[in-house]
C-alpha cells in the first residue's frame, strides 16, 4: 500500500506493472476535484460506492458526470444498507436501487449492508474477510469482489 498525490499516480501504475503487478486498487476521497478526473483517466474500472438515502444519491451526481466523461467501466455499489429481512433486501435499499438505474451506471448486484463486523475488524486492523471470514459480511465481501473481478475481466 502507498500513498500518492494523483499528479504521480500514472507513475506509481507504471511501476506497479513493471514490478509484475496486474491490479492495482486505487481509494480516494470523496471529490469531483481534479484529483478524481485524474484517477478516473487512469482507472480500468471505477466502484462509486454511496449509501442507499436521498442525500448519499444525490451527492455521487457530479462523481457519475466524471465516470460518464472518463468512458471507463464503472458500477455503483450500495454501502452500509440496512439489513433486509430472510433473503430480501431492506425496502430502502430497493429503493435506491430502482432510483439509480436513471443515473445511467450499472449498481453492483451486491451490497454491504451495515454490520458491526466491519467496525470489529476495523479495530484490530483486518478486514472481515479475516476477521470473520465465514460471516455475512465477510460473504458480502466476497460477492462484491467476484462482481468486480467479472467486470474487470470483460
């Protein structure tokens, strides 16, 4: 892991290949700044991740005008959705899901719901996928990651 400015961003991908690596995971803050241009040129693929109410919707608009202007893949995933009931999802999170189809951006069929495992594993510095890795949030996880390696392999 390395932190970098995104006017060196380019520089550190390169490296990264030449060293052998085939993925490389870029976060950044939450920005429609030039910071976020930059990283959406560089990208392959993009994850907006937003919380499935109103205000969270609203606030990706100008994060989907820079995917819609990059040209990149990218896919919309809902975070800390509350939990649904036997095998549905919470009615809030249907919700968003039928909203965001009019944004124009594929919504990852997976959700993170809001699971005091991520909090947990958070403290002692693992991911739920080590921390509980036979849990929900660690299946979640996993179903995230198998969407995303299917979109990146396309």
């Amino acid at each position: 892991m390395e932190a970098a400015e995104p006017a060196k961003l380019a520089a550190l991908i390169e490296a990264a290949r030449t060293a052998g690596m085939d993925l490389v995971v870029i976060d950044t803050r939450p920005s429609v700044e030039a910071d976020a241009v930059e990283v959406a040129k560089l990208s392959d693929f993009l994850l907006i991740p937003t919380r499935p109410a109103i205000l969270d919707l609203r606030a990706i608009l100008g994060t989907l005008d820079i995917v819609k202007g990059s040209s990149r893949k990218a896919a919309i995933v809902l975070n800390a959705c509350p939990s649904g009931r036997g095998i549905f999802e919470a009615g809030v999170t249907a919700d968003a899901r039928k909203a965001l189809k009019a944004f124009g951006v594929p919504v990852a069929p997976a959700v993170l719901t809001q699971r005091a495992a991520f909090s947990h594993a958070l403290v002692s510095g693992q991911t739920v996928t080590e921390a509980e890795p036979k849990g929900k949030a660690a299946a979640e996880v996993n179903a995230l990651w198998k969407f995303v390696e299917r979109e990146i392999s396309r």
